[in-house]
C-alpha cells in the first residue's frame, strides 16, 4: 500500500500540484460501555479505515477522502480537482512552513491491549465500580469505559513517511442526589495520567474504590450543605476545575486558526491578535504554560501531527507574558505574512484531524501549567485569608471570543484565616479572562500538579473531537466573584 501510495504522490506533484499528502488509516476502533443504576445500558463497538488526501495547487486546498481504496487514483485526483477549484476563488495564497522529511514511528504506551480484554472483565469492572456507587445519598450512579486503538500511515510529497499506533483509555464513575428542595447535585471522577502506560492496566479497581468511597462522602456533604454566598474571594482550584479554566481561557484562545478569523461560527474567535504576541500580559509572573506534546502517557502526545511535524514542548506564556501559540504549517506562515515580523520560526506539530475523513486543523496538544513554589493545597489554603476552594466541571459558559467566563462547580470549600470551614453548594465564579489569571497568587508545587485527560474537544465544522490532556497545578487566585 505504501508504494501505492508513493506512486500517487508522485503522479499529482508531476499533474501541477505543490504538495501532496495522504493518511492512510488501517484501522479506527473504539469500544463504549457505560452502566446506570446497574444496567448495561450502552456496549457499542466501531470500526473504519480509509484514506484522506490533501493537494496545494496554486495556493488553495483540496481534500478529498474515502473508505473505498479499490480506486486510489480516483481519490487523488478528486483532491486534486477539488484544489484547482479552490485556487479560482483563494484569498490569501497557502504557504507551508518549511520541515525536515521524516522516517519514523510512534507508539502510545500500552501494556494491556483493552481490545484483547474479554467484555466480561469490563462490564465485571463496571459491576464492582456500581456496587461501591450503591450507598445513602446516592440515586444515580453511572459509571463508563471508553477505548480507542487507530494506526495512521503519513506519507508525503516532501518524502515523508510515519506511522502511528495509538491506543487511549478513558474511564469516569459519578453519583448524583437530590437536596432538601429537590435539586439535583452530583460529583465525579474522571481518570487521568497514572504511570507511564494508559492500557487497561490503568483500569485499577483499588484506585478507583477508593475515589468512589471519596465522590459518595462529598455529594452527601454538598446535599446537606448551604448555598455558596455572593461574595469577592481567592479561588482555590483544584485540577478537577483547573483543567477547564485552562483549557478554555488559555488552550481555545491560542489556536493560531483561531487567532487568525478562521474558527468562529462553532465556539467562537479569541481576544488575542497578533500584535499581541512578545508584549500581552496574559497573567501573573506566576503564570508559565506550554503546548507539550512531548509529555509521555497523554492523549496529547502522538509523536508527529498530521502535517508529519515532530511533536514539539512549545513555551505559550512565559511568565505571564504571551510568546506562542498552538500551531500548524500554513498558520504560521499567514500570521508572519500578515504580522509582517517572524513570531513564530516554525510550526508548532499541533495540526490533527479525528480521522481520515476529516482535514487537520490546530489543535491542543498538552496544555500544561509549570508547577510553581508555593507548596502544596494544605500550604496554599494556611496562606489563605478569604477564599474558597473549588473542584469539579458542572457548568460553563465562554465569551464569544473567550474574553470572559462563567463555571459552575461540583463542591466548594470555604476558607476563612488559613482554615477551610465548610462545604457549600452551587459554588460558582466568574471573571474576566486576562483579570482572572493576572490575580494568579499562588501555584502549587509539583505534589499538586496533575495530568487531567480530556476526551471530548470539540472544534471545527463539521465537528471533530479530539483527546488532548492538561497538567495544572492547584493554583488560587483573588479578588474573584463567586456565587452569582
């Protein structure tokens, strides 16, 4: 197939074409469950391949895609088509940012295949992890597994050629209940980074026993406690809350596409432009992020992008100031152009698409927060006046161009003269995005940094979504409005 497929690029460079790449993905899987209350009520399995092309011809994309490879040539040359159709009506002619061609491989670390696992061990889990849910206070218990397993083939005119095997586990129990005036509250866990292979060996029955004991203790806490006041505290957020505050205000914004005008219609622009890059003051001197798709066990670590770029550590802000952004091949290029300086000297690796069918767009890698030195959350809530400390994702709402924010959160903990007091319920807080994280006081020590996984971001239309993860720190953060 790879010869096939070299004599095909060559075949539409020698038709007029400037580039040309192909994904060829043997196989796509993904395998479902999710238990409620007891029930087996979703075991899902699916399964695809195909090949995705995209042509440069005169400046302009064309793409085209198919699960029939009995014709391969037809598939190219539709790409091919399609891109002399787009060259008549282009605007602002594609570039690509120059890169090395590249042999290699990638493989995510996985022990355990979960594909080779017997479905009676996954619903056994799901059994053990409902039985612990199962107690006073709780009246729904949900618990579900997710498994993906994707080779991908990169191949290109440039005289690339990768291939990828990726295996992800994705794993979340939670309860809910109802308070004294019948309103609905819950609280969850989610699995994140432990050790280094993410393989149904992750799946570890103790662990999760012990988070499901944790989540039942804490709802019935939260349905007898009172309602969060109104009131301007410190925050302190945990890495159950933390992970969305970046992911929202600091991930979405910095997408270069996004930056750039061409993602709005879905979720929204960014307040950032590109005058702002080497001199906004995004945060605090607190605050140093990084676009790391070289972190090991992550879904955002995938070894190369779908441009055949090396995943890449790439500084976002340092120090508080914003220096980078989430980057592919032909953004970097427009923005220079367009900025009419260098801001950014080569791609960042952070082009991706969901499957074959679909075209790489920007995406997030690993959107991490470096641990700072203010030790850990019992340190960080003695230093702590006035405040609250917040946990866990059960609301939010983004401004259109991720200036703003409202979340809602599971649990909070009141603080008061370096002591938390009591827990309460609805616990909110909302600010304004560069406010908020110049009110960054304190960051948590590496005890405190965590790897958060995320498997469901969605961008783009037609919608593609992607698995990314997030290493945060507990971090406070002050004078905030809670509770409204």
């Amino acid at each position: 197939m790879s010869d096939l497929i070299k004599a095909q690029l060559d075949r539409i460079r020698a038709a007029g074409a400037s580039y040309v790449d192909c994904r060829w993905v043997p196989f796509e899987e993904s395998n479902d469950l999710m238990m409620w209350n007891g029930n087996l009520k979703q075991a899902s399995a699916s399964r695809q391949s195909g090949v995705g092309i995209r042509a440069l011809y005169n400046g302009a994309w064309g793409f085209s895609a198919s699960s029939d490879l009995s014709n391969l040539s037809a598939v190219f040359d539709q790409a091919l088509d399609n891109a002399r159709a787009a060259a008549e009506r282009v605007t602002f002619p594609v570039r690509l940012a120059e890169k090395d061609a590249v042999q290699g491989a990638f493989t995510s670390p996985c022990e355990i295949d979960p594909f080779e696992v017997p479905l009676s061990d996954k619903v056994g889990f799901l059994q053990e992890m409902d039985a612990a849910l199962n107690q006073p206070g709780v009246q729904q218990r949900i618990g579900s597994l997710t498994f993906m397993r994707k080779q991908v083939n990169f191949l290109d005119s440039e005289g690339s050629e990768i291939e990828k095997q990726i295996t992800e586990v994705f794993a979340q129990i939670g309860v809910m209940g109802a308070d004294a005036d019948g309103a609905t509250h819950e609280r969850a866990f989610k699995l994140g980074r432990r050790g280094d292979t993410r393989g149904w060996e992750s799946i570890d029955a103790a662990y999760f026993a012990e988070n499901a004991e944790r989540i039942v203790r804490e709802l019935n806490q939260v349905l007898q406690a009172r309602v969060c006041p109104v009131d301007d505290r410190s925050v302190i957020l945990l890495p159950g809350i933390m992970y969305l505050q970046t992911h929202e205000t600091i991930g979405h914004p910095l997408e270069l596409d996004r930056i750039l005008g061409y993602e709005l219609a879905y979720a929204g622009g960014s307040f950032v432009t590109l005058k702002d890059f080497g001199s906004l003051r995004y945060g605090s001197k607190k605050l140093t992020v990084r676009a790391d798709a070289t972190l090991p066990n992550s879904p955002g670590s995938f070894g190369y992008d779908d441009d055949g770029v090396p995943a890449q550590n790439i500084l976002l802000i340092d120090e508080g100031i914003l220096v980078g952004a989430i980057t592919g091949r032909q953004m970097v290029e427009e923005a220079n152009a367009k900025a009419r300086r260098i801001i950014f000297p080569e791609s960042g690796g952070a082009n991706r698409a969901t499957s074959f069918y679909r075209v790489p767009i920007e995406r997030m890698t690993n959107i991490n927060i470096d641990p700072g030195t203010d030790g850990t959350l019992e340190d960080i809530v003695a230093q702590t006046e006035h405040g609250i400390v917040l946990d866990g994702d059960r609301s939010w709402s983004i401004g259109s161009n991720r200036e703003q924010f409202h979340f809602g959160c599971e649990i909070g903990w009141l603080v008061e003269d370096g002591q938390v007091t009591e827990v309460v319920k609805n616990a909110t807080y909302k600010d304004d995005t560069l406010h908020f994280w110049n009110a960054l006081s304190a960051v948590g020590d590496p005890s405190t940094w965590e790897v958060v996984y995320v498997d469901n971001c969605g961008k783009g239309q037609p919608n593609q979504v992607m698995q990314l993860g997030h290493g945060i720190p507990v971090c406070r953060f002050d004078d905030v409005r809670i509770g409204e």
